[in-house]
C-alpha cells in the first residue's frame, strides 16, 4: 500500500512537472480598442491569461466609420497604455501604434507601421509554434505586414472577428463594421495562405452582459475593473442596459476551446477558395463567467 502511494506521488509530481514545462503561448493582439466597449473586456483578459505570453498589443484604426474620432489609432493606442498601466505591463508588453488609415487603393496597398513591423518580427522569432495573432478590429496591420513580408504566413496563426457566416448555405459577407473599416485588408488576408479562425458577428453576438450584473460583479473590487465599467457608462452610446460584448467570446473561445465549436469551411472563389476555420456557436454564458472568475480572481478584491 505504502509502495502504491509513493508511486502515485512520484507520477503526480511528474505530471506537475510536465505542465510546468508547458511553453506559453506567443501572442499579439490587434485591436481597435478606442472604438467601442468590448475591446477594452477582451483585451484585459488576453493579457491577463495565464497560458499566453501577450507580448505585444497593437492598435488599430478604423477611420472611416460615422462615429470615427479625428485620430482613431492614436486614441486605441492610449487606451492600449491606459490598460497596461493599470495591470502593471508597461514595458513587459510592448504597446505599438499601427496604420493611421485603411490601405491605399492602388500601387504598394501595404500602411507600414510599428504594429505591421512588430508581427513581421516575431512571425520570423517564432520556432515550432506559430505567432498568435488576435485581430479584434479591421485587418489592416495584418494584411500589411502580410503585403511587405508574404513570407509570414506560414509562420503565424491569425484569429479575426468579423464577417457574417450562413452556415447552412455557406456563404460569407463582408458588411460588418471590422470588414468595412478595410474591404482591401480583408481580400488580402483571404487570399492569404495565412492559418485563419474566424469568428463571425451573427455568432459573436451571443455575447451579452447585462450592465446590473456586470457592475455588481466588479464595482469597487480594482481600479481597473472599475475602468471598465466607467467605459461602459461614458461611452458615445453609454446608459445601455446590455451590451454585446463581442471581442471577448473571441478571446474566450481560444482560451476555453470547450465552450465553442469551430468547424473547417470551404470559401467561395471570390474570397480565396480557401480552407478557414470558423467559429459556429459558443456558450456565451460560460464565457460570460469565465470572464467574471478570471479577472475578480486575477485582481482580486481592493485594499
């Protein structure tokens, strides 16, 4: 008996070991932070997980929208830094300004920037595992790093939110606001050999909070938290009873890849004739207290 114990002690202490070796996740996110409120949810989590090394956070334009500020990028990058600044991770994540607008139209379509050089540099750092690339908003620092170094797209594994997928038809649109913000960026990438994940919008939108809910679970626990809920309340549409929060289900879905199903699909010729992996449904509600545990457990309660 004494013999047996000792054994099962030794083989849990390996095992221990074992996932202690585990290597965590090289990961980017690509976000258009100062658009809306979800962004702000879902880059909290990223950076806050465990299992990823989120070593960098690019912002994002996404200029030609109605409700655009003057300098869309360069207010996603100063939330970017008002996000590190409150978890600590200024200069442990490197905070990169990415393209002031859309791809151009003709000619080298490539916005080179900061946030396009930095996914080229690690794609080219990567060993075995792939860069992860979260992009919450247009694709415009993507497609351009894939324009000027085509050579990346076998070195990185890019998770987008955006389109609208029928998947009973299987056809895809490209009406939703990340699309729209660059059409341009969105053809190069699908007509990319990058590895794609998709999460459309129609699934996505399973991604509700409920203000009352979501203010009692984290009023007054952490400053940041409370950031989080002043966002809510203070932005362009704020007094909302619910929101979708729709970048975290993405985030969620490749922390927790059993609270979604994702499914390989075939696209149409004028979108690449490629194989993509899509997201077909998630649970939201798990999702939802995933986040809730995650981060009252990360930051904890006040002092």
């Amino acid at each position: 008996m004494i013999q047996r114990t000792a054994l099962f002690l030794l083989l849990s202490a390996l095992l221990v070991r074992v996932g202690e070796a585990q290597p965590q996740r090289t990961v980017i996110i690509d976000a258009d932070t100062g658009n809306e409120v979800d962004d702000l949810y879902a880059v909290v989590q990223g950076l806050i997980a465990p299992s990823w090394n989120v070593v960098g956070l690019n912002a994002t334009q996404w200029q030609v929208s109605h409700w655009a500020v003057a300098q869309s990028m360069e207010e996603s990058y100063r939330l970017n830094q008002v996000l590190l600044a409150y978890l600590g991770l200024n200069g442990q994540v490197r905070s990169n300004r990415g393209a002031e607008a859309r791809l151009f139209d003709w000619g080298n379509l490539s916005q080179p920037s900061a946030a396009s050089n930095f996914i080229i540099q690690h794609a080219h750092q990567a060993t075995e595992d792939k860069v992860v690339v979260f992009a919450l908003g247009a694709l415009t620092n993507v497609a351009s790093a894939l324009l000027d170094d085509p050579s990346i797209a076998s070195k990185i594994a890019l998770y987008w939110l955006g389109s609208a997928y029928d998947f009973e038809n299987g056809t895809m649109s490209n009406i939703d606001f990340n699309s729209v913000m660059d059409v341009q960026a969105v053809h190069v990438v699908l007509h990319s050999d990058v590895e794609l994940h998709i999460i459309p919008v129609n699934v996505a939108a399973a991604m509700t909070f409920d203000w009352n809910e979501t203010r009692d679970r984290l009023e007054g626990k952490h400053d940041l938290l409370d950031f989080l809920l002043q966002r809510w309340y203070n932005h362009l549409d704020g007094g909302r009873d619910q929101r979708t929060i729709w970048d975290l289900a993405l985030i969620q879905a490749v922390l927790s890849p059993e609270m979604a199903t994702e499914v390989q699909v075939r696209t149409s010729k004028e979108r690449g004739d490629r194989d993509v992996w899509m997201y077909r449904s998630i649970d939201a509600e798990a999702m939802r207290e995933a986040f809730f545990q995650s981060v009252l457990d990360h930051l904890g309660e006040r002092e």
